[in-house]
C-alpha cells in the first residue's frame, strides 16, 4: 500500500511540475519535485523502502520526459548511494541531512540528464548549463524541500513510533 | 555500501540500460504514449489554472507599468488598424493586377495539422513539448510548428506513431535562421539554458533597434521564410565587437502553449555543404 501511495504523489509531484510550476520560474527554473520527495522519503523512512521508492521515482519521471525512460531511473540512483552515508550523522538532524541530500542528488541528477543528451548528439554547453540551469534547480529543489518533507514526515507517525519502540 | 544495496543498485542501472535501449528502439513506445495520453487532462487543467493565477501575479507585480503600458497599446492599435485598412486596400489592387497579368501566387497555400499539447520535458536542461500527433497523422521529423497565430514555436525532433516532441526555439540546441524585418539584418536565433532567445552573428553595422521584428529566413531549408519569431528588447556589445549583441523576446508565449499547428506543406531540407 506504501509503495501504491508513493506512486501516486510521485504521480502528482510529476504532473505539477511540468504543468503547474512552469508558470511559476524561480530564478529561471522549476524544482525537481519528484527528486525532493524520494531524498524526503529515503531520509525519513529509511533504505529499505528507498530502494524501491527511488526507482519508482525516476520512472514517473521517465514516462513524461522527452529522454528514454531510464535516464531517468539512472539519473535519481545516486540518492540511494549517497543515502548510505546517512548514519554517519554529519549534520544534528534529518532534516538538514535531507536537505545536503537534495541538493547533492539534483546536482547529479542534472548533471546525468547532460551526458544523456550528449550522448543523443546534442551540443552541451557545460558552464553555461552549469551556473544557468543545473545549480539554480539544486538551489531551487532545497527552497521547496520543507513542505514535502512535512508531508513524508506527518505520513511516517506510525513508522517512527516504532523505531522509538525499538 | 553495503552488499546488498551493492546488488540492487547494480541491478537497477543495467535493468534502466536496458529500458535505455528498449525505449531508443522504440518499443516502450505504447507505454510513454499512454502515459502521456492519461495525464494529459490532468496536465491541461493544471496548465489553466496556472496561468491565470500566473497572469494575476504578474499584474500586482508590474501595476505601475500598466497604465502606461496601455495608453502604448491603444496607440499601437489605432495605427495598426490604420495599418490593416491600408494593406486590405493594397491586398485588393494586388489580386486584381495578379488576375489581369495571370501571376501565380508567390507562395502556396499553406497546410497545417492542429495539435494539442500533451506534456512538457520536466529537465530544465530540455524545452521540449509532446504533442498529440505523430507519424501515422502524417508527421515528419524537422516539421516547423507554429501558434494559432502563426508564430514560430520549434521542430519537431521525436516522432513516435502517436505522439511527438517538438523541440522549442528557446532550446539551447535550437538554431533558427532569421533577419530583422525592417533593416533585413540577418542572423542566427539561438536558444539558452536561461530560456531567452538571442540572434547571434548581426553585423555590427546593421541596423537594429528594441521593438524590431524577428522573422525566418530561408536560409539553411529548415525553416519557410516569413514566419515571427519575436521582438527585439535589448541591442548591446561594444562598437568594437565584429557582431552585435541582441535579446529578443518570443511573440509566442511558449510557457502557456495550448493548440498548435504542424507546418505540412514545407518540407524541410538540410542542405549538403558545396
């Protein structure tokens, strides 16, 4: 059932950012909503459902992208990697960690879609896609993450009673 | 990392290698058609609410603006509709001295398919729409597309069956051959990653001035000449620069794209360098 609603609001988070925050640019761009909720989920909910969470991610973002749809899946794979160094605890709470993740993972993210369309034969310019487009989404994706870490967050009530348990 | 998360991670990106390819030889191809066909009513209804709300705040923002913005524009439209009166009169006397001296028309009649806008590319890297016509509508790759009022949005650069992406004019990869209506100024239109449209290569010489119009230029065979692309809204660079540095602004408003029309009667050609 977790799965089933975490394909749903990825569904949704797809659908508004390609409809709905384009008539709303921030410094240019729209953040990765679907991106800020797997960092959200995996941060809160921990690896297990990320590994299952994160993939579903890149693919709602496959199936409306202009790019195969497993740019997409390779492209948000890095937020599991980085995820591994989550118990590490290198800033005082999960939020601030969920927000270095978001920020990392969009960097990649951005950065993987680029050598996706170079690979297709399309001209990159690296600096210019670098300070005009890939950094402001990282920037943006981090403004945006507190409301959808808040919703993760009030849906885990259950989830973290139990580790509180244990 | 641990084994396990190892093990998946590896089996993720060779199972996206694989849609990679599978998707490239186009066999997912149902799968992203439906998928864009199912949300598509969603994503036009997100699109209508948007832009109105959009619309409004830009309104409060720039409300000092407007009133002088509209005593232009009432000025603008008495004298385009002096305009419009003077050259239906020209238009008249032109198709009587065509029939007298049987003069083919210039151009032929132009055909088009309307399309409506299914998605947008969520990579702020891409500005690229599906639309919901493709090669069983009889859709071509490099086919120019149009608004409702024939201002120029992209090409088509993807076509599936059933859909296709239409690469915008505001790409970074998009280049579109074009020349300054009134001083005939020719250069290049080229995309950003910031989404504006300049014109590269204006001899420095030329004559350019905000509020020009841009349109297409034959050159190159990608694009019928004629169509607008935008206004010019900034001529900078030095005196001492080879060309001239000029922003324009697209007449299309191609963040609110609903209905367009595909250009069928041109056919596009890349020319073989000499």
């Amino acid at each position: 059932m977790r799965y089933v609603f975490a394909f749903l609001l990825f569904t949704l988070a797809a659908l508004l950012q390609t409809s709905f925050m384009p008539a709303f640019p921030v410094f240019g761009v729209v953040p990765n909503l679907v991106l800020v909720l797997a960092a959200c989920w995996t941060i809160i909910r921990g690896q297990q459902e990320a590994m299952v969470v994160v993939p579903l991610a890149g693919l709602c973002l496959g199936l409306g992208a202009s790019q195969p749809i497993g740019v997409a899946i390779l492209a948000v794979m890095p937020i599991l990697l980085i995820s591994e160094f989550a118990p590490l605890r290198l800033t005082p709470s999960n939020f601030l960690l969920t927000l270095a993740l978001v920020f990392l993972s969009s960097l990649v993210y951005e950065m993987v879609v680029l050598i996706a369309l170079l690979a297709q034969g399309e001209t990159v310019g690296w600096l210019s896609a670098f300070t005009r487009a890939v950094l402001p989404t990282a920037i943006v994706s981090v403004l945006f993450t507190p409301p959808l870490y808040w919703i993760i967050w009030s849906r885990s009530e259950g989830l973290r009673r139990a580790r509180a348990y244990v | 990392v641990s084994s396990r998360l190892g093990t998946w991670t590896l089996g993720i990106f060779v199972l996206s290698l694989a849609l990679i390819l599978l998707s490239r030889a186009g066999l997912l191809e149902p799968i992203q058609g439906g998928a864009l066909s199912i949300t598509s009513p969603v994503q036009h209804g997100l699109r209508n609410v948007a832009d109105p709300l959009a619309g409004w705040l830009s309104n409060v923002r720039d409300v000092s603006d407007i009133r002088s913005e509209n005593d232009d524009l009432r000025a603008e439209n008495e004298r385009l509709k002096a305009d419009v009166t003077r050259l239906s009169e020209g238009q008249v006397q032109l198709q009587e001295l065509q029939k007298l001296l049987q003069v083919k028309q210039s151009y032929p009649d132009e055909e088009f398919i309307s399309a409506n806008v299914l998605a947008r590319d969520p990579s702020n890297l891409k500005e690229a729409i599906a639309i919901d016509q493709g090669k069983r509508d009889g859709l071509r790759e490099g086919m120019v597309v149009v608004t409702e009022g024939h201002s120029v949005v992209g090409t088509i650069t993807k076509l599936f069956d059933s859909y296709s992406w239409v690469t915008l004019i505001t790409d970074p990869n998009s280049a579109v051959s074009a020349m300054v209506q009134e001083s005939r100024a020719q250069g290049v239109v080229t995309g950003s990653y910031s989404r504006k449209l300049s014109i590269e290569f204006v001899a420095q010489g030329a004559s350019v001035k905000d509020g020009d119009v841009v349109i297409t230029s034959a050159i190159g065979g990608l694009y019928p000449a004629g169509l607008v692309i935008g206004k010019v809204t900034d001529v900078g660079g030095n005196a001492q620069d080879l060309f001239k540095s000029v922003t324009i602004e697209p007449l299309a408003s191609l963040s609110h794209l609903e209905t367009l029309l595909v250009l069928t009667s041109f056919q596009p050609t890349n020319l073989e360098t000499p």
